[in-house]
C-alpha cells in the first residue's frame, strides 16, 4: 500500500547493510528509464556497489524491471525492492525470481503499532481512537483529510487507470467509494454493475481485482465445501485502512460496528490468515471462520442481540472443523454458555493487541 511505510522501512534495513546502494526508481532525474538503460545502469551499479547490497524503492515504475533485479542477481548483488502493488508478490516477481526471492506484506499501522506511535495506552478510548484515525503514518502525524482523499485519488490514477490504460477513471473512483461505504455487506458483480451503472460484469469484475491488487480493498469469501458455492457466492469487501475509508466514504454515520469489523479483519489478514464468513440469508450470520475460531464482531452486546450474535457464533463452530467460539467487542469482557460449552467475550482493544 502507498504511503503504509515501506520505504521508511526499507531506510531502517539500508542502515544495516554498509555500503549498500539505494535507487528511488520515482526520482525525476530516472524519468523514462527502460530496459534498453539497463546495461548502463548495471555498469554504474557494478562501479559504485560492487558486490554489496542494492535497494530499489518503488520498482513498480520500472518498466520490466523483473530483467533487471534478475540481471543483478546474477551478478552476486543482494536485493530489496518495494513496490506499491499485489502483483509484486505474484505474477510478476513469481515469473521471473521463482525460488529466488522472499515477499513481505507491509500495512499500515496494527493498533499495536498504533499505540508505539502514539504512546497511548490499549484501553476502549485509544482503540475508539484507533477506529477512527487509522494506521497511515502521515495522516497520524499531521491529521488533514485532504492527505487521505488525496492519496485514494492518486492510487486510482496512477496505479489503476494509468497501468491499465483505462481511458477514464470514473468507474473505478465510484466503484471504491461505493465499497467503502459498505465495508462487510455481500455485495455481488450483478448488483455492483446494475447499481453503478457499469457497461459489463467483467468490468466489474476486472476492476474488483485492480482495487485488490493496489491495496485499497480485500475480498472475503463465503465458507463453503463446495467450490461451486464459493464462487457464485457474493465476496464482503474489506478497507485497507478505517480512516481511508472514513474520509472518503460518502455515509454520513458514525457505524463504529463497521470499523470495528474491519480492523478485527485487518487483525485476522495481517496475522496471515485468510478468513471466510458464513450465513443463511435471513437466517444466521458468522463474521469470520478460520482454522480455528468462530468470531462475531459486535460494539455492544445487549440483551437485544445476545442471542442473534451467539446463533452466529453456533452455526459458525458448527460447520465442518473444529473452532472455539469468539465475541469481539469494544469494551466488554465475558464468558457464555454455549452447546454445553462456552463462548468467549473479549474486549478488542485487548484481542487486536496481540491475542
């Protein structure tokens, strides 16, 4: 994701690897570079650095750079490259570094992470905080709006209509606005393409998968045996980060049920899982199903949704495997009788904190 702290992460590695050379492919002076400038650049690399360490930041401009690291590999230079894109952890890297390399996911702020920057406690007033402000470096130092409405712009721009030679952008820049206002609601092609007025469901479609690949957007889909299931089944869509979707969401509610539901999601994906939800329409729904939970993401339990939240938790624990049942909640910490078992309540300010 643009602007998470990718490159001042990759500073912090340059710093222990004397010697090393470092290339912001964004630079203006490297404007225009292509593979036919790589013999000489290789010949400058080769002059200043040797054998020692090369670090290009922002590689995703570069025309076919995958040549180019390869090339460099080759000739003994240790790499680290970022990138502002999914498929540099697949397609791309893949085709051309098989066995060769090792991807790392960077995010913004986790709350823990969040709480280093602020020095905040974790309690229900830094994790309310937390919804609300978000993990993005920059808009924590300086909280302007315009620096995350700016930033949406700029990714739908440059890293999707510009690298897909999209001829306007007003499909997609509707598309991500319509989605981060419904964060967490199965939202089908058919319905996205009809209530947004796009010409095909394979644009649709494509679009989705361009959204994912920049970062702004990770799809969950429905639990099932069945892959046939899972795949006519509509995907939740889930925010980067809640204060990128605050700022540029056109609802005007505080929904903290769905910021919270978020960054429980955010939690279970940077974590390394990959969690599907479940349900029966009109009937039960299970937030999140992994390996080894059942989650139900509630900001207050009441008596008016106990038992609507605790049917999730059940049919969730009931679908094939075997899971512990969890309720996360901004600030309340309990323990309910469930099947002859129990179901955990715990406050999410102390679950996201590394639980």
């Amino acid at each position: 994701m643009r602007r998470c702290g990718k490159s001042v992460l990759q500073a912090q590695l340059l710093r222990t690897h004397p010697g090393a050379l470092y290339i912001n492919v964004e630079d203006t002076r490297l404007y225009g570079m292509g593979p036919e400038d790589f013999p000489a650049l290789q010949e400058v690399i080769q002059e200043l650095a040797a054998k020692q360490a090369v670090f290009l930041d922002e590689i995703q401009e570069l025309p076919e750079w995958q040549r180019l690291v390869r090339s460099l590999l080759d000739r003994g230079h240790p790499l680290c490259v970022t990138g502002s894109n999914a498929s540099l952890l697949g397609r791309e890297i893949g085709a051309k570094l098989t066995g060769r390399h090792q991807s790392f996911e960077i995010f913004p702020f986790s709350y823990s992470e969040y709480l280093t920057y602020t020095a905040g406690e974790r309690n229900a007033a830094t994790l309310t905080a937390y919804l609300d402000h978000g993990g993005f470096p920059g808009y924590l130092r300086e909280r302007d709006p315009q620096i995350l409405q700016q930033l949406l712009r700029d990714i739908v721009e440059r890293d999707i209509a510009q690298r897909h030679h999209l001829r306007e952008a007003r499909h997609v820049m509707n598309l991500i606005l319509f989605l981060l206002a419904n964060t967490g609601q199965p939202l089908s092609f058919q319905r996205l393409t009809k209530s947004l007025a796009i010409p095909t469901v394979a644009q649709t479609s494509r679009y989705i998968e361009f959204l994912q690949d920049a970062y702004l957007l990770f799809a969950v889909p429905k639990f099932s045996s069945s892959f046939k299931q899972r795949v006519v089944a509509p995907n939740k869509y889930y925010a980067i980060d809640n204060a990128l979707r605050r700022v540029n969401s056109p609802s005007l509610t505080a929904d903290v049920g769905h910021r919270l539901e978020n960054a429980v999601f955010l939690a279970l994906r940077q974590r390394g899982l990959k969690p599907c939800y479940a349900g029966q329409k009109d009937s039960w729904e299970c937030d999140f199903v992994t390996d080894d939970y059942a989650i139900q993401v509630c900001a207050n339990l009441t008596p008016f949704n106990r038992e609507r939240e605790l049917e999730g938790v059940r049919q969730g624990c009931a679908l094939p495997g075997k899971r512990r049942g969890l309720i996360v909640t901004l600030d309340q910490r309990d323990a309910l009788s469930l099947d002859g078992g129990s179901v955990e309540v715990i406050p999410a300010w102390e679950w996201l904190d590394g639980a």
